[in-house]
C-alpha cells in the first residue's frame, strides 16, 4: 500500500508539473500573439497615412497636369510663357527695366 501511495503521489507530481508547463507555453504564446498583433497594427496605421499622403500628392499632380493641359489647349500660350518668364525667371524686353522694393516698411 505504501509503495502504491508512493507510486501515486509521484505521477500526481509529474502531473502538475507538466500541467504548469504546458500552462506556461499557451500563456507564452498568448502573449506573444497579442505583441505581434500591437506590432501588425502600427505598421497598418503607418502604411495607411503613407497611402493618404500618396492619394493627396496623386491629386495634385492630376490638378496640375489638367491646369497645363487646360493652358495648352487654350489660345493664350504665348501671354502664359510671358508671364512665366517674367515671374519665374526675371526675363524681360530689351531696354525694359524693373524695379522691386525689398523693405518692408
């Protein structure tokens, strides 16, 4: 009877220990799991402003290429040309000359 008891309380033992660990492992990757799924998230949030930001450059540059179009195929190329010249490069007629203020007050 005392070798039975001994029997018993050392499997009852080995029981609880792998009881424990096998606790432990499902606890470990529950844990890990849900650090990996906090990670997948932030990389999600940081991809979809990354897509926002694209879709807003994609638009401008479509607002853009219609404004040029629109300038193209309309009549007043030479006057646009002008005025870029002008604004953009400092271009002007021969003997014309410009005069800009530069203080503020």
């Amino acid at each position: 009877m005392n070798n039975e008891m001994e029997y018993y309380g050392e499997n009852t033992k080995k029981r609880t220990l792998s009881h424990y660990i096998i606790l432990l492992a499902i606890l470990l990757l529950i844990v890990y799991a849900i650090i990996m799924w906090i990670s997948q998230r932030a990389r999600v949030d940081e991809l979809e402003a990354q897509n926002k930001e694209i879709k807003e450059q994609i638009t401008l540059s479509q607002q853009q290429c219609d404004e040029y179009n629109r300038i193209l195929s309309s009549d007043d190329q030479d006057a646009y040309m002008e005025r870029i010249a002008i604004e953009k490069y400092g271009y002007g007629y021969p003997g014309e000359h410009r005069y800009y203020f530069t203080s503020k007050e």
